[in-house]
C-alpha cells in the first residue's frame, strides 16, 4: 500500500475564514509629513547663498521621477565599483554597501533630499576622468570622507533616534549639526566646481577651509559616537550586528539551562563561605597559571557537591571576566542529557565573548544549514575550530569552559566530546583552560585515557579529600542553615540545634553533601516543627542500620502515608509511584498543571502531595504552579527506582505509562492545521509564535517530543498495533506539530529511535510504515521548515528535486563492519560517510580530483582505505577525517582491499601480464606474486574476509583459488560459460558464490571446489549482492517482468521503485543493501524479516 494510503488526512480549506480568524485591524502609521526631517532642519540653518548652491546642484544632478533621490544616487555610487578607479573607490563603494539599509530605511524621513546632494559629490569622485591622475587622491579622498560620514550618521539617526522612542535630545542636535557641516562641505565642493570644473574644483578650494570643516564635522561625530558607545559596534558592524543577527535569525540551537547561571536552574547555591577554601583555591591557582595542564578533572560519587563546585568556579570565572562558557550536563533533561547540542551552546556563549568568531560561525552556517545536526567532530571543526584559527594571534586571550556531570551525557557523548577537547590546544587567539566534573566511571575514565595526555591534566576525587576538611565544611553548611531554620521558625536557643547535634548530622552526612542538604529540606519545610523532625532523623540512625540514601530518603517519604491506615497508605503509595514515578523518569521536567494534563490527574491532586516532598523536589511556591518540578538530585531517582520499600518505582511500567497518555492527547488534540493558518503557503516566520503556544500546549508539545522515548524504555509493554494505528490517523498531524514548533528534525530522530529497537521483532506493518516515513521526512524536512501545511500538499504529491548524496556518479559503496555507517565514493573525488540507519550525512572526509574506486573499512570502523584513479591506495581516520597512508600502484590495477585477521591491509590486483600481485599496505611492500601460467586473462581478483585466499575470475568462466600465504594453487573450476560477472565470499569462508553473466549463480566449497547450489537466472539485470550471517541464505536483487525485485532465499521480499532498478554499484551487509547511482544519489535499505 502507498505511503500516502496508510496516511489518513481530509484537506478541505475554506474559502473564507471565520469571524474568529479574520485579520486584526493594522496598525496606522503617520503620514510622511509628520516625521521630522532632520536634513531640512540643517538646511534651514545654512547660509542662503549655501542653500542656493545645494538647491541648483540638486535640480541639476538628480532625477525628480526617483522615488527616493537619495537612495538613487547611493546606487549611482554602488554601480560605481565597475570603474576601480583606484583601491580608495573600492572604499567608497564598501562604505556605500555597509550603510545602504540604514539609508534606505531613512529615504521616508528625508523628503526634501537634501542628503542626495552630498551623495552626488561621492558619485562624481568615482566618475572623474582618469586622465588627471594627479588629482585623484585628493578627490578620492573627499569622496570617502563624505560617504563615511553620511553612512554612519544614517546609521546612528536610523537606530538611535529613529528607532528609539528614549532618545536623547542631544543626539537629535548633534545628528542635525552634523549634516549642518556635512551641507556646508558639499556646497563648498559644487561652488568651486561650479567655476573650475570639476577636475580642478578640489585645487579651488583652500586647505584651511577644507580642513575647518572637517574639524567641524569631526568633533560633531566624535560626540554621537560618545552619546551612543558606538565605536567598537562600528569598526565591527559587519562581523557583530549583522552577523550575529542572522546566526540568531538561522538558529544556532542551545542546549536550555546549560549555562551556570541559566534561570531554569534558579535558585542553585554556590559554596559557603569559608568551605571548600582550599580545593577552590587549587581550582583558582590552576586557572591561572598561563602554563601547565589545559585541563582540570574533579570527579566524585554521586552527592559529593562537584554540581556546586563547579557553579562556585564558573561565577568565579566570570566574576574576573575569563569565563569562556559552561556547559551543565543534566540525565533526565531534554536538552542536557546528551552532547547534541554541546558544541552550539558553547559555540554562543564564545562568540558573546569574543565576536570576531561571528563571522567563521557565519560561513559555516551558511555553507552547511543543518551544520547543528552533523556529528560532534564535524561541528567542532566548522564552529569552533575554524572560526578560531582565523583569529589574530598577536593578541592571545585566555578563556576558561566549565563542563559539569560529563558522565550524565551517554556513553557517545563522553566519547565524543573528550577526543575534541584537546584539539582546542591548536587555538592561537584563545588559549583555553577547561575545568570538568563527573562520577568517577568507566566511559570517562577510558575517554581519558585514549584522548588525554596525563601530563596535560590535573585529577582529584573529592572523596579522597581530607575526611576531617570535608566533615569540617558539611558542619559549616549544616550549622547555617540549620540556624537560619530556627530563627524562622522560633526554635529556642540562639545556636539551635547546638553543635552536638551538628557534629552528629555532619558525621552521618560525611562525604555526600546532598544528604546534608536533604535533611535541612526536611527539617525546614514547615510541615512540623523542626525539633521534631531532627529528633526523627537522630533517632532512625540508631535504631535501624541503613544506606546514607536510605537514612536520607525514608523519612522524606514516610510523611507521604497515614501511620494510622494501613489501607490507606497503600492508596497513598500507589498515588506516589504515579506521580512521583512519573516526575522522576519524564524526558524533561513540566510544572504541575502540565503534568496533571499529562496523566491525566487534577492540578489540586497533583500539588497536594508535591507540597509534602519540597525536601527531594524543586516544587513552586507560586500560586500557579507555572514553572517546572525537577527533582533536586540524581540520587533520589536512583533510591526510588532501586528502594526495597513500596515506594520502589517500576521502571518499564511507568514508562509504559507515560507513552500511553503521551499517546493518548496526541490522538485527542492533533489535527490538520492546528493553528488556523489562513493559508497552505504560510511561511514559518510569519505564524504568530502565540498562537502556536496556544493550540499546543506544553503536554501536547512533550507528548509530541517524548513519546518515543517513553514507548522504547517501556521494553514492549505496548502492542505494536496502537503504535500503527496512531501514525495511521496521525502522521501528518503530528510531523504539522513539529514544524510549529520549529522542531522538525526531531522526527527523523523519533523514527530512528522507533525503527532501531532489539528488545522485540516489530510487527511487519509497523516496520514498513517506519521505513516509508523515513523517506518522507528526509524528502520533506527543508520543505515543512519553511511552511508547515505544505506536508499536505506537496509533501505527498511531489519527489525532491535535488538527490540526496553525491553531485556526481556514485563508484563505491561499503558498509561498516557494524552496519552503522554507509561511506560512498564519487567520480569527482569525494568521499560521505551517512548514518546507515536515518541517512543523515556524517561528514566528508575526502575531497580529490580522481574517482573513489574502491573502499574498505578496518574490522573497528575507525580507518577506512580508499583506491582512486590516479593508481593511489590512501587510509584514513574516519573519526576526524585524516589522511594517515598513502601508497601508489603504478603498473598494478587492483581490484580488492581486506584488512586480514592479523590486523595487516592487503591489497590484491592484476599486472598488464595478467600476473596478480598480492601487497602488504601496511608495509608498503609486495609479499606475493600469483604467475598467469595458463595464459588467462583474469578480469577481477577477491580476497577472503581474512585475507588468506585470492580468487580470481577470467572472461571465459574460470575461477581460481590461490594460498595467499604460500601462493599455492588451491583450486581451479570452470564455472561459467562465459565472463563472470561477480564473486563473494560466505562470512565464514566455508562457501564462494559466482555470478555468471548469461546464465546461472553458483556457490562452490571453498575447501573443495564443488558446486554446492545453482541458481538459474531470470534476467541479465540480476546482481548477486551477500550472504546471510548464518551463510544460508543468499540475498540478490533480480529483474522479474520487468520490475526489480529483492529475493532471501528463493522468495521475492521487495520490490525496487523505477527510480532505483539501474544502480552504478551496489554492495551489501547481512541484511542491509545500499547502491550508488549515476546521478549521485546513495540508498540504502534493509530486508530483515522479509523473508
């Protein structure tokens, strides 16, 4: 069934819109007349004979019919720049450029076009006739002059004054004697044209008087620039305003709440004075060196306080003015818990620091608009590392990254981000310190050690800190808040609850920080007196032996129940673990009304037991409940999803949960077009931001982002058949929704996510919607971002123009070892690396003039070798993109690459005497020679997936077998009747399949040479493509009546569309194809569960 049948839309769009929709009345704006004109306020100010001059060169130089005359003589100076009359014009012109939009926006505010009369003088400089060189600089000159002066004051009038409803009367004065100076200049200039001729007017005019009235104009312009602090923006306009603008204009996305200070994450506490004095001052001595290690880990157990530590040093950081950025990590966030978006929100903070970055993240935004969805390393390069090689090195600032809970961003992200770090050495501009903290586990203790040198880091464990220093602070911590808790709440005694109570607490808080902090949430929540409930912690360390997160914990929750009902407090947990279960495993945190609309329970219910928890919970004082409730620590996740108790939350099953309400208001709430767009061709910038917030609530946005996320971690416990039925009615509704919310590139992330799961078999219409909404969205995905309703229309009804992949023919094909990377080569060159499983780009690690031949990955998947058309062998780091090896094959023609068991690269190919020649690339040296003693011309030679066996097949039928080690002749068969068109070898060896070009597909014993199977071909346009894993079964894609098919076994699974049946290559993986075409599109695809 077509994609668009297992779609259900209705499209009907009314004629009119409703009372409801209709446009709001628009905004009148003022008549012209009614703004002041500031040229006319100088003119009025002249001498009459200056205004008779300017009036008659005006009639005389300028167009009446231009709508604006200003404006056309600023073009007149534009089009200049054929002339380059010498590098001053081409300043003139820049100038002209850089200011025409202020001058543009200011044509309404200049009726009388009196600013065209100096524009005139700028234009006849770039006119005059070469044939005076003699006089060109000093009209130059003047020409320059004038355009500088008339863009920056139109600059300063147009966003200063006109724009700025505080603007200062003083501002209006200087504007005014500015062009007062400027008039007086130009009438000085025309008068002597007047009565010399241009060409010799500059020479009528006397130094003194010319340089009066620069004096004149000068001081004036200094004075604005004081009143406005324009002067850096100015010397910069281009790199900064500008060009920060459009990065905010083309969405550089930031991770929300990564910075240390973001309001999200208020209130969060800094250290106490006077605790952790001799640990922060290590953390300051280390930043400040300008030599030493590049980079400060402080790791600990969960609870120990690295969080605030980091926060301390951050505030810090800033406080001096060396704070580069910072980078909270956070598990459970949405936009914290992974490293999508870590190298753009870093990237932000940089350029708010340092804005000559702007224009190198400027270029790579608009070489690359989806450059934020690219790999880490591929970001880092284009906007960080770039952008900082073209900052000037004469002037070296030094610049501090605070990263914290590195160990919160999954395993990739940890990876990813402790190989880039230390090329941030290369900066010569910045030179950077880096200060990370995380948990004391094996993925960054192994990131540090593959891509940290040990002498470029310093380490400490909190744990491992004096335990007397760290028991020391905790009593500072307890001692203050704990009194601060009994002035509030008049406890007697001025040093309640006295320094043995103190010591106490502080020795069952040592060294976890959090429980310190716990229990003054506890004791200080107002729910009963604070004596009471410090003698209820006291008492329950001596009566019964627990864990700290235990002894912490319990006596929160206990307050949750009715001591008095059994019956009841079983009600009460059962109304906690659906609650709290869900606060504590929700993708990111929602407020109370938000969460009550998402399971489905009462704001009033929802709160009333959330006030009891402020102890483990960020809950709002507010009477709204407006901001969201995250927990306050990891730990109280960890207790609850591991407790013993009946507080214990059910992990898959409260997933289960959440997926099923997320399902649930997606199916009530979505719906073709959900914000009354008045038409299908709505542009994105033009739908009102409100009104998306309106019909999409923050329970339906969570549900829309989140309900995949919910329905993978739930493990199966829901049918695979709601799942169908919803993006049967939803799918289009639901892909509406994203684009609304700007989010858009979220689905293909949500269908990877879907289609990628091993916990269960999928149910084949499930699978096969999947794989066609994959095509969808990529096919889609440009277009729904600039107008949402158009997934209507033409996302149903019309094919891409542009392919996705290469600009030319496709050579190569190759998957990865583990089936996750697809890398394609090009006639032009170029070598891609795609995400196999979404078909998002990855990168290009090669760019060459020569066509990519072949391709072969290492058994790892980090080294990938290429054969090009210049009879060069290269290898590279598929990881960042380096060339590592190179070797060249002059005389040799090869035709198969392996990296053998012992971790040697072989290269296998035929010489112009059709010998074949077996070389060891590692070593650059040849190690076999297989002599043509029968005088066949052998076609193409294989090598095994060991490299122990060379095969090789004539233009006759033939196949030979030969000993790569010894060069023993295994075996020889005739195989075929005429040319063999491929061969491949089985996983394990045991088998070798042939396909001939006329007729049959064999498979033959390696060991024996005897055919084991035969084929009988259906078409010439049958290509034998692989094996299955168990070497059983054997894929191929086959012509049948004219339509191509792929077969498993026997049995025809898929069927080919046109557009894809006439491959330039193929190549294919256990159950995964992926062919290349002429046009340069890569395609990949998989059959499992076909068969």
């Amino acid at each position: 069934m077509g994609f668009r049948k297992k779609v259900s839309f209705r499209f009907h769009w009314s004629k009119k819109p409703t009372e409801a929709e209709s446009d709001p009345p628009k905004a009148r704006l003022p008549a012209i007349g009614q703004l002041e004109d500031l040229w006319q306020v100088a003119f009025n100010q002249l001498d009459p004979k200056q205004q008779n001059i300017l009036s008659q060169t005006r009639a005389q130089h300028i167009s009446d019919t231009a709508d604006s005359q200003s404006l056309a003589m600023v073009e007149n100076v534009i089009n200049g720049k054929a002339i380059d009359c010498r590098k001053l014009s081409r300043s003139i012109i820049n100038g002209a450029l850089l200011f025409k939009d202020a001058v543009t926006a200011l044509a309404a505010f200049d009726p009388t076009n009196h600013a065209a009369s100096v524009w005139a003088v700028v234009s006849l400089g770039l006119t005059m006739t070469q044939n005076h060189f003699n006089l060109q600089d000093a009209v130059f000159a003047s020409s320059e002059y004038l355009a500088d002066i008339l863009g920056r004051s139109a600059y300063i009038e147009k966003n200063f004054y006109r724009n700025n409803p505080q603007s200062k009367p003083e501002i209006r004065s200087s504007i005014v004697k500015t062009y007062k100076g400027t008039l007086d200049y130009t009438a000085e200039v025309l008068s002597a044209q007047a009565s010399t001729g241009f060409v010799n007017c500059i020479t009528a005019i006397t130094t003194e008087r010319l340089t009066e009235l620069q004096s004149s104009i000068e001081k004036e312009q200094s004075l604005l620039l004081q009143l406005v602090q324009l002067d850096a923006l100015m010397q910069s306009e281009e790199r900064a305003e500008g060009i920060l603008t459009a990065i905010n204009d083309q969405v550089l996305p930031i991770a929300e709440g990564a910075f240390y200070n973001s309001y999200s994450n208020l209130p969060e506490e800094v250290c106490l004075k006077d605790t952790r004095v001799e640990l922060l001052q290590k953390i300051t001595k280390w930043a400040e060196s300008t030599q030493g290690e590049s980079l400060f880990w402080l790791s600990g157990m969960p609870g120990t306080g690295k969080s605030t530590i980091a926060r301390t040093v951050a505030k810090s950081f800033e406080e001096k003015g060396c704070l580069g950025a910072s980078f909270f990590f956070q598990k459970g966030d949405s936009d914290r818990s992974h490293a999508k978006r870590f190298v753009s929100t870093i990237t932000r903070q940089l350029i708010s620091r340092n804005q000559y970055l702007a224009s190198g993240v400027m270029e790579a935004m608009k070489n690359d608009l989806n450059i934020y969805m690219k790999g880490l390393d591929t970001q880092f390069r284009e906007l960080l590392l770039k952008p900082l090689g073209n900052l000037d090195s004469k002037h070296i600032t030094f610049l501090a990254i605070v990263i914290d809970a590195l160990d919160e961003c999954g395993e990739e992200g940890i990876k990813s981000i402790l190989q880039l770090l230390p090329s941030l050495r290369s900066s010569h501009g910045i030179r950077f310190k880096v200060f990370l903290t995380s948990r004391l586990e094996l993925p960054v203790i192994h990131g540090f050690k593959q891509h940290y040198d040990p002498h470029d880091r310093r380490d400490l464990i909190l744990q491992e800190l004096d335990k007397e220093v760290t028991k020391h602070d905790i009593g500072l911590f307890l001692k203050d808040k704990l009194q601060s808790i009994g002035k509030r709440y008049n406890e007697p005694g001025e040093d309640w609850p006295g320094s043995d109570n103190i010591e106490r607490l502080a020795e069952m808080s040592v060294p976890l920080f959090i429980f310190a902090a716990t229990l003054c949430r506890f004791i200080g929540d107002g729910k009963r007196r604070p004596a009471i409930r410090l003698t209820s912690i006291l008492t329950s360390q001596t009566t019964a032996p627990a864990s700290q997160m235990e002894l912490i914990y319990k006596p929160v929750l206990k307050q949750v129940l009715n001591p008095d009902d059994d019956a009841e407090s079983q009600v009460l947990e059962e109304e906690f673990r659906s609650i709290v279960g869900a606060i504590v495993l929700l993708a990111t945190p929602l407020s109370v009304p938000t969460l009550g609309h998402l399971i489905n329970r009462s704001c009033d219910e929802v709160s009333f037991l959330l006030d009891k928890l402020h102890s483990v919970l960020s809950v709002p004082v507010d009477a709204q409940y407006a901001t969201p409730v995250p927990i306050l620590h990891l730990s109280f996740q960890e207790f609850l999803l591991t407790a013993a108790s009946g507080f214990r939350v059910e992990e898959t099953e409260m997933h289960a949960k959440l997926a099923a309400h997320c399902l649930r208001i997606m199916k009530d709430r979505l719906k073709l077009n959900i914000c009354h767009l008045r038409s299908v061709g709505t542009r994105t910038p033009d739908i009102d931001k409100d009104a998306v917030k309106k019909h999409i609530p923050p329970e339906l946005e969570y549900s829309c982002r989140f309900w995949a996320h919910h329905l993978e971690q739930s493990k199966g416990r829901i049918d695979d058949s709601s799942v169908l039925l919803f993006l049967e009615q939803k799918f289009l509704n639901w892909l509406e929704a994203l684009s609304l919310l700007d989010i858009m590139p979220e689905a293909l992330e949500i269908i990877e996510t879907l289609s990628s799961r091993v916990w269960r078999e999928m149910c084949a219409g499930l699978s096969d919607f999947l794989y066609d909404a994959r095509i969808f969205c990529l096919q889609n995905l440009h277009m729904a971002q600039i107008a949402p309703l158009q997934l209507y229309c033409s996302g149903l009804i019309f094919s891409p123009t542009e392919s996705i992949g290469h600009s030319g023919s496709v050579w190569s094909v190759l998957f990865s070892p583990d089936g996750h990377c697809l890398a394609s080569g090009s006639y032009g060159g170029t070598i891609k690396l795609w995400n196999a499983m979404n078909g998002i780009e990855i990168r290009t690690i090669h760019e060459n003039s020569g066509p990519i031949r072949l391709l072969a990955f290492s058994p790892n998947g980090i080294a990938l070798i290429s054969y090009e058309n210049d009879d060069t062998a290269r290898l590279w780091n598929t990881e960042n993109g380096t060339k590592l090896q190179s070797l060249n094959f002059t005389g040799c023609s090869v035709s198969s690459v392996v990296f053998s068991s012992d971790g040697r690269i072989l290269i296998s190919g035929k010489t112009s005497n059709h010998n074949i020649e077996l070389w060891d690339f590692t070593n650059s040296r040849k190690i076999q020679e297989f002599k043509n003693t029968k005088k066949k011309t052998y076609d193409r030679v294989y090598l095994s997936p060991d490299g122990s066996i060379v095969a090789s097949c004539s233009l006759d039928g033939d196949i030979r077998l030969w000993d790569a080690q010894t060069g023993a002749d295994l075996w020889t068969v005739k195989g075929h009747s005429g040319p063999i068109h491929e061969v491949a070898f089985s996983p394990h060896q045991r088998f070798l399949a042939s396909s001939g070009v006329y007729e049959t597909i064999k498979v033959w014993d390696v060991k024996t040479g005897t055919a084991q199977v035969t084929l009988k071909r259906k078409s010439h346009l049958d290509i034998m493509a692989v094996f299955s894993p168990d070497e059983q079964t054997l894929a191929l894609m086959r012509d049948k009546k004219n339509y191509n098919w792929v077969s498993v076994g026997g049995e025809d699974v898929l069927w080919m569309p046109p557009d894809y049946r006439l491959p330039t290559v193929t190549v294919a993986r256990h159950d995964m194809f992926a062919l290349g075409f002429h046009d340069g599109r890569v395609f990949a695809l998989g059959f499992r569960n076909m068969a």
